[in-house]
C-alpha cells in the first residue's frame, strides 16, 4: 500500500509535503517534520502519485512529465493517474518531471 502524502505551495511559494486537511482558514498542509498546519494556495494543490519519474524524482499530481513523445500534465481521473490518454504507470519511466502547475 502506497503512503498518501500531497504537495502544497505556502503563501510564499515554497512548497510543503505532508497530510491534506481544511481548516476554517482553508486547505493546509500537515507537515509531519515541523508537525504544524502550513496553509497553501488551493490552486496548487497535488497528490503524490506512488511513482518516480526515469531520474528517480517522486511524480505529483499537475507535474509536467516529458519524453521523448510525450510533454503532458499528470492528472487524476476515473480512480487513477493518467498522462493524456495513457495511465502513469505505463510510461513514467519514459518521461521525467520538469515543473508543476
């Protein structure tokens, strides 16, 4: 079983891992290290997806995964992760994250 871990950016664009939770102030992230609520822009808000991409770089949901046929956003649709038309697991080794959303 994979660990359910999301990504957020605080409100000074520095992003925070950690347990997803919404607090009257909005989303926030937990942070198992410092173990405090960070609030983060709700925009940008990505789950991590159990995969690391050719470079051993761990894939979020809204990552921008590239290869060398395929430059395409991670999404989380009908229960799973997909790149476009094709699920995650069967071309991330193909491709390697350049930024997020």
């Amino acid at each position: 079983m994979r660990e359910i871990i999301y990504r957020g950016y605080d409100l000074d664009d520095v992003p925070v891992y950690g347990c997803l939770v919404h607090t009257p102030e909005g989303p926030a992230i937990l942070c198992r290290e410092e173990g405090e609520f960070i609030h983060i822009n709700p925009g940008e808000i990505g789950q991590y997806t159990g995969l690391e991409d050719n470079n051993g770089i761990s894939v979020f949901e809204g990552d921008h995964l590239v290869g060398q046929d395929l430059m395409i956003i991670v999404m989380f649709r009908d229960g799973a992760f997909w790149v476009g038309s094709s699920l995650l697991k069967d071309v991330v080794n193909n491709g390697w994250v350049v930024g997020d959303l």
